[in-house]
C-alpha cells in the first residue's frame, strides 16, 4: 500500500501537475524595436526631416524594447522615491533617493540626447529627431520624462541672462549624467517652481519674496506647493521682486561648494508618474540668479513652459503607442472561441480606432516638432496656437485611451505586473501638467485675440487638405464659423472655449492625416471623428472603414 502510493507520488512528479501548465496566453513583448515596429513615427520623421536620424533612433528602439530596460521601467514604479531630509548625524541634506533602475534610465535618456540634442546639435530635423528619442524613452518609462523635459525647455530661458547661459548651457547639453548634487561634473539636471498653494495656474498670485543682495545675487523666501525633481542641479522659479513677479535660477549647491537652502517639505504621493519625484519646497533666503529682467518672469519662463507643453503632447502620443500596441499584442496572441482575438471583428475594430487615436496623436507631435524646426520664424505663429490646442486635445485623449487599451486585456489588464496599469495611472498628468484643459483653452483664446496672425497661419495650415471630402470641408466650415463667433463675441468666449478648441483640434489632425498617413488611416479617422457616423466609444467605427489594414500597422 505504502509502495503503490509513493510510485504513484512519483509518476504524478515526473508528469507534472497538468493545472500548471501555462498556454493561450501572449509572450512578454520584449526585445522588440519600438522604432521600426511603430510605423506612423517612422514615417513622420522621414516626413519631417528627420531621416537622417533613423540609425540613431533605431538604435533607441533596440533598447528601449529590450527586457533589461522594460525591467528597469517596472521596479522604478515598485521601488519610489524617497525623501531623506538629514544625514545619520542630523545634518539637512534635503536628498531624494532612487533605485538603481532610476538612474540607469536617466542616463540612457541623456547619453542619447532626449534631453537637449536639438539645442546641442541644431540642423534641419533636429527638434523631429529628438522627439523621436523623447517618445521612445517616455513610451516605455514615463516619469523620469519630467526633468528631462524640463532641462530642455530651460535652455531658451537660461538665455536671457548670457552670463548665467554661459555656465549652465553647455552643462544642460552634456551626455554625461550623474546624480550626485555638486559642480564638479560636465552636465546638469533642470527643474521648475512655479506653482503655490494660493495660486495654482495663476503665478501671479504668488507670495514668495526676492530681495536683492549686495553681491548682485537675491534671497528668496517662500513655499512652492509643486517643485518637480527635486533632486535637479538648478531650478527655474519665481517670486516676487520690488518690481514684480521675476524669474531667478536656483541652484542646490552654491559657487563655493556649500548647499543652497532647498528645504524639501515632503514628496507628493501622486496617482501616477510614481518614478519621478514631485515635492513642496520652502525657500528661506535661499540663494537665486535674476534670469532675465526683473518683473518679467512670465515673459522669461514662458518659453520654457511652452516647450514643456509640448513634451506632454509628446508623452501623451508616446503613452498611446504604448497602449495600443501592448493590446493589439495581446490580441494577436490570445484566442477565444475559436479564434485569434484580432481576427473577430469586434476586437478588430477596438484595435483599429485605438491606432487611430495613437496615430494621429504621433503626426500631431511630429508636425509640431518640425514647426520647432523652423529658424526663419515664419512657422513661429502656427506653432504658438497648434501647440496649446494640441496640448488640450491629445492630453486629454490619452486616459479614456488607456482604459480602452487595458481592457482589451481583460483582467491583466488591471494587474500591475502588465505596463498599462501603469500607463491608465500615467496618462491623466500630461493634461494636468503645465497648465490643465480650462487653462489652455483659454491662452487659445489669448493668443487668438491678441495675435490674430496665430489664427491666419493655424487656417493655412489646416486648409491644406481643403477638398479632400465633404466630412473634412464640412468640419473646416464649422470650425471657421465658430472661430469667427469668438472674434465677434470676446465676452461669450470663455462659455465656448472648450467645443472651439476641440473642434481646431480634430480640424488640424484631419489635415495632417488626409496629407500624410496612408490612405485607410486617413480615410478612417475623417469618417469616425468627423463624419458624424462613428459612435463615442472606442470600436464603434462606422462601415466602410477598413478596420484591418488600420489595426495591421499597430
């Protein structure tokens, strides 16, 4: 008895418990160029002038899409920072810790230039090129995105002061990255504090001080509700001076080797964006740099906030490519009755709309970039209203976006240890950040009022595509009756702002989309969002789309 039941112990061992085994589910995406595999953004930057980066951004998608790297994205979320205020002797060091994955994803963004290649190395192409590096890092690990971003968009800033340009410049544009707070290192992390808890968006409101010191430097003093990465090198901020609001740059360790007041209050425990650190901070005479002239701080940080708004077009077309092709992964590795989940027709047309979505995000961001391009300036209006009404719309499609790409999975889905998790929590903040929907639509209506050749250079632009079909014609008609209707009616445009920047939204996406993207993509997205027969969620795609070939190139 004994003898028999230990054989059979034995032959249950040897055949395994068939419970155990794993089938019908997908293999990890990994080791996978998102470069060549994403078909929209290889053709934009070949489009826009970026062709000759294509060895360069291959590269990028080669490691990106590599297990070490979608590892590193994973234990960043799992393992967050932490605020450590003082040394083991009681000493306030006020320094932020990260895993290792951190910093290995830091300095692989800014050995390839995501960070401030265009300004580095300027030719034609140069902004398209680096967009395409940004969107490939963001797309697999987003929250280290910020002080990438932010290092960027303080360069235009920076110089309006050459003698602090001199100095910080060439460090903003080093490939070398290292996280240790101190002066003796070739490159340099950047931040931003704008915000305070009075304000919010309305900087104006702020209360903290800058008083001028004898040696030309200024002491400031106060609270700052949101300092992204505190852990940076130097910071953007503003306060207010004897002639009003201004903006100085702080650094964390001053000339002479000392640490600049920078007291970090606590860390924010944020929905999303959980691997890159957001903070209060209080500045108590902390040391700053007039950047600029003082009293006009906007003036001086607009360009980089404007630049960072780009970003979060950027990284909300980089998040859609994410979610679109880990669900079409997903059903192209999953079978249910009886078939591979791609080939019946409804997950056919959910994949479809959401590349849609994703791709007209990706030649938005791309169309954009190259009007960063331009140095003659002639592209200078367009870009100034098609960033901000771009930056209203695909950020706010990028969270219903996300949903939809989670649920193609079914409950892995919602699972953390599958990435759009992650990105459902990710995507929401690139449409808070740097200013949310109502305060966009209302700087469209700013610069339409106050710079009219912004609205004359956004309909050329758009009217490119004027004759393509009626549904396009038709839209264009209605958006030019709608921007006249504000023209006419200053008083009324607030109630109208948000229905007029969607409608010049998705005007100017059917024209990059007619122009450029191949033709069942473009005739797809005119009929589902312009054509009146598409329904509001994802997979209700009118007939007559060819939902295949659209779902093919996700």
């Amino acid at each position: 008895m004994t003898a028999t039941g230990a054989g059979a112990q034995t032959g249950t061992a040897r055949r395994g418990h068939p419970t155990h085994e794993v089938f019908n589910q997908p293999p990890p995406r990994t080791d996978i160029n998102e470069y060549t595999t994403n078909a929209a953004l290889t053709e934009a930057v070949q489009r826009y002038g970026g062709g000759w980066a294509a060895p360069h951004l291959t590269e990028v998608g080669e490691l990106v899409g590599g297990a070490q790297f979608q590892l590193d994205a994973e234990l960043v979320q799992r393992f967050t920072p932490e605020l450590r205020t003082h040394d083991r002797y009681g000493n306030r060091v006020d320094e932020v810790d990260f895993h290792p994955s951190y910093h290995r994803i830091m300095g692989a963004a800014v050995a390839h230039g995501a960070h401030t290649s265009a300004w580095a190395d300027p030719r034609p192409g140069a902004n398209v090129a680096r967009a395409g590096v940004f969107m490939q890092f963001s797309q697999v690990e987003p929250g280290h995105a910020c002080p990438v971003s932010m290092t960027h968009a303080a360069v235009p800033s920076l110089r309006f002061s050459p003698d602090l340009a001199e100095f910080w410049v060439p460090r903003t544009f080093s490939r070398e990255y290292d996280p240790q707070l101190t002066l003796d290192k070739p490159g340099a992390i950047f931040g931003m504090a704008m915000t305070e808890k009075q304000g919010g968006s309305d900087v104006r409101a702020n209360t903290t001080r800058a008083e001028e010191l004898s040696d030309g430097t200024w002491a400031l003093t106060g609270h700052k509700w949101f300092c992204s990465a505190p852990q940076s090198d130097a910071f953007l901020v503003l306060a207010q001076a004897n002639a009003g609001l201004s903006c100085f740059l702080v650094p964390r360790v001053l000339p002479d080797g000392a640490r600049n007041v920078f007291r970090i209050q606590r860390l924010k425990d944020k929905m999303g964006n959980k691997s890159n650190a957001s903070s209060e901070i209080e500045l108590d005479g902390t040391v700053g740099w007039l950047v600029g002239e003082v009293g006009r701080g906007v003036r001086t940080i607009i360009e980089m906030v404007g630049r960072t708004r780009l970003d979060c077009v950027y990284g909300s077309a980089a998040g859609m490519r994410q979610s679109v092709a880990e669900a079409a992964w997903h059903a192209r590795h999953r079978q249910a009755f009886g078939k591979t989940l791609i080939d019946q027709p409804a997950m056919t047309g959910v994949i479809a709309d959401l590349q849609l979505e994703a791709e007209a995000a990706t030649w938005t961001a791309m169309r954009l970039a190259a009007a960063y391009d331009d140095e003659t300036g002639e592209q200078g209006p367009l870009r100034r209203l098609a960033t901000a009404v771009s930056k209203y719309w695909v950020c706010k499609r990028g969270p219903h976006h996300a949903y939809e790409a989670l649920e193609c999975l079914g409950g892995n889905g919602f699972i953390e240890n599958f990435p759009l998790a992650r990105r459902y929590r990710e995507q929401p903040v690139m449409a808070v950040w740097e200013g949310s929907g109502n305060v966009i639509a209302l700087d469209v209506l700013r610069a339409m009022a106050r710079e009219p050749e912004t609205v004359e250079a956004f309909d050329a632009e758009v009217a490119l595509a004027a004759g393509s079909s009626h549904a396009f014609d038709a839209h264009l008609a209605r958006t030019r009756k709608m921007i006249a209707a504000v023209a006419a009616d200053p008083a009324g445009a607030e109630s109208r702002a948000r229905r007029l920047v969607e409608s010049m939204a998705l005007a100017f996406q059917a024209s990059l989309m007619v122009r450029e993207a191949p033709t069942a993509v473009a005739d797809g997205f005119v009929a589902a969002r312009l054509g009146g027969d598409g329904g509001i969620e994802y997979g209700t795609l009118p007939d007559g789309v060819d939902a295949g070939a659209i779902a093919a190139r996700a």
